[in-house]
C-alpha cells in the first residue's frame, strides 16, 4: 500500500555545522518526489532521515499519519535502493533478493509468489541463479530494486541508484524506473544530482540549497517558473543568461527593462508585484533567444565565439560589444559560424526578473 509522508519543521546539524534547517513539506501517496540539489545541500541525509540511518536533530517525520523517526529502519515498511547497490557476492540472484524476507520468517509460498512478480517486473527471471559477479551493471541494479519490490514497502528510497552506469544504460534504466513507478503504483522518494533523471521521473520536485528548500513544483513548473535565480541557473542546461538591469519602467502595467546593449525589453511582467527602489537581474533562456541577421531588426548584437552542435539542437555563444557573454540556441539545421556577427531577439513572454534577494518575476503572474 502506498504511503503518505509528512516531514515537519526538520532539522539536521552534524558537530554544530547545519546541514538541513527547519524544513517541512508533503509526499502524497503514490508520488515520485525526486530531491534535486547541489552537492553537499542535505539530500542523502533527508533520504537516509527517512529511512531511519541517521538520527534528527530536531523535527517529526510521519507516514499515514504514524510518527515514523521514533521507529527503527527495520519497522518503517520503507525499502531503500543504494548507490553500490549492496548484494552479497556469495549469494545468487534469488537468495539475494528473498533474503530479507526469510530473515523476518515469511512463508515459503509467500516468498516464492513475491520473486516470481519482482522477478517478471524487472525481467530478470533468468538470472537468478546467477552470483552477482556474472552480471552487468544495469542487472545489478535490477537485483538491487527486486530485492526493494519483494517487501512490497509502502515506500521506495533510491540515492542516486544509476550514477555508476554509463550513459546509455542510464537513459534506459531510467525509462525503466518510470514504468516500474506505474507498475507498482506506490510512493517513491528518488535522490539525484541528474537535472535530466529528475526532470524526466519526477511528478514533483524537490530544490534542495543552503539548508533549506528554493522550491516545490512540477518539472515544467520549475523550469518554465523558478522561484529563485538559484533554481533558474541550476535547472536547465545550458543554464539560464542572467543580464544586470539598468532600470525598469511601467507601461500599462508591465514591465519594460532597460539593459545596457539592448533594445528596451518591453515583458509581460506586472510591476505591481515588484518591490520598489532595487536593482534588478533579468534572465532568460537560450531557447528563448532567437538568432537572426545582423541586417535585421535585433533587441541586440554581437559576434558568434563559439558553436556546440549537439545533434538535435545547436547552442551558439555570442559575445556582446561589453565583453558580456550569452548562450543562445539555434536549429541544427542552421548555418552558423564563428567570428559571425548576428543579431538576438528576445521573447518578452520568457523573460523573468530577480530582485537583490534573488526571488524572482514571471509574466503573466496575477
């Protein structure tokens, strides 16, 4: 059965060094949070909190409306997945998967009904009597989940579970964990540093940062409306342009921005939400930067440095006349060149402001 988890006012220092401070969100049944965040912002230790491998300094977790920190991790009915996947080498693929089981003494048919269904899901029926040293990396990682779905938990932990695959294996297991969240249909808690396994898994996302939470959204709420210039340089690849403002007027209710080099940039932004007397940064997307002729009409100009094909999409750095540099994106299809002098338009309904405390405007906000 899924599971519903509440952390409330959650915080974790280490020697007096703070690592998460006075947190509190929740996880709805059948969920697939991912925590998304920089090195060192607190994410595993959450993971490792609610599993109960470290302890609280302060704060409740809750799951279906039970205290769940006053539990050991053996009594939480939660099954995590580790980054070193943790199988015992002397073990076949089977006794490593129904071990946990036959230590808390479950039935034999039990047992048996339970790795048969893992085993069908992952598709690994032929491994079984496999020793974890004559498989791949990526059917390690499978053990390592059946071994999870066996408990039948009422919900999975995975940190950071295919950071030691390559990418191609990567991008497969990933399609592989999105429909195994829709098999199982139960809650799950994901840990990654992988913009992408967190944009593609996630019903919502968690942005860990400096102790606390930047923000709660769905991925294309958190890409398309980041809540902090943090979240909008972190997410997204390549990161946001981030431009210092010289000044902002209001026309008709919106926001005009005057940036040095530039056109004046006439956005969707109510200026009634912005607060008075303060400097601003604006930011705004690569895609959102349309490349055109240098004879053509332009909000600016400036000359092509360097061209990253990528296949489906090119990313063009073009320096400005300051020195400025900004990453706009063009179609593969396009014939570009370095040293190229081009202009740049912008989409004024993409165009988001950071005041000084680095919150941030979007257009069309009420």
């Amino acid at each position: 059965m899924a599971a519903s988890i509440e952390i409330k006012n959650l915080t974790k220092a280490y020697n007096g060094s703070m690592v998460l401070n006075d947190i509190s969100f929740h996880i709805k049944e059948r969920e697939f949070i991912v925590f998304l965040g920089p090195s060192g912002c607190g994410k595993s230790t959450l993971l490792r909190m609610i599993a109960g491998l470290e302890n609280l300094s302060d704060g409740e977790i809750w799951m279906d409306g039970k205290r769940l920190d006053t539990l050991a991790p053996g009594h939480r009915n939660i099954s995590m997945v580790f980054q070193n996947y943790a199988l015992y080498p002397h073990m076949s693929v089977e006794e490593n998967m129904t071990f946990g089981l036959k230590n808390i003494g479950t039935e034999k048919s039990v047992i048996k009904q339970r790795l048969s269904e893992a085993a069908r899901i992952l598709e690994i029926e032929h491994l079984l009597n496999r020793k974890p040293a004559e498989l791949s990396g990526g059917q390690r990682q499978r053990v390592a989940i059946g071994r999870a779905i066996v408990r039948e938990p009422s919900a999975f932990l995975f940190d950071e579970p295919l950071s030691n695959l390559d990418a191609a294996l990567r991008s497969r297991t990933r399609i592989e964990l999105a429909q195994l969240h829709q098999r199982v249909n139960t809650t799950m808690i994901y840990v990654t540093h992988d913009q992408v396994e967190a944009m593609t898994l996630a019903d919502r996302i968690v942005i860990l940062n400096n102790k606390g939470i930047e923000q709660i959204g769905t991925p294309i709420e958190i890409y398309q409306r980041p809540a902090s210039k943090f979240v909008a340089g972190f997410v997204g690849s390549p990161a946001m342009n981030f431009f210092d403002v010289d000044k902002v007027e209001e026309l008709n209710g919106k926001a005009v921005i005057h940036i040095d080099q530039f056109a004046a940039i006439h956005s969707t932004i109510n200026t009634h939400r912005l607060p008075l007397a303060q400097r601003f940064e604006m930011g705004i997307r690569a895609e959102d930067i349309i490349i055109t002729e240098k004879d053509e009409p332009a909000h600016a100009t400036g000359k092509i440095t360097f061209i990253e094909r990528l296949g489906d999409r090119t990313l063009v750095y073009v320096s400005l006349e300051s020195g400025k540099m900004l990453i706009a994106e063009a179609s593969s299809k396009r014939h570009l060149q370095t040293n190229q002098h081009v202009g740049l338009n912008i989409d004024f309904d993409s165009v988001h402001l950071f005041d000084e405390s680095e919150k941030a405007y979007h257009g069309g906000e009420l």
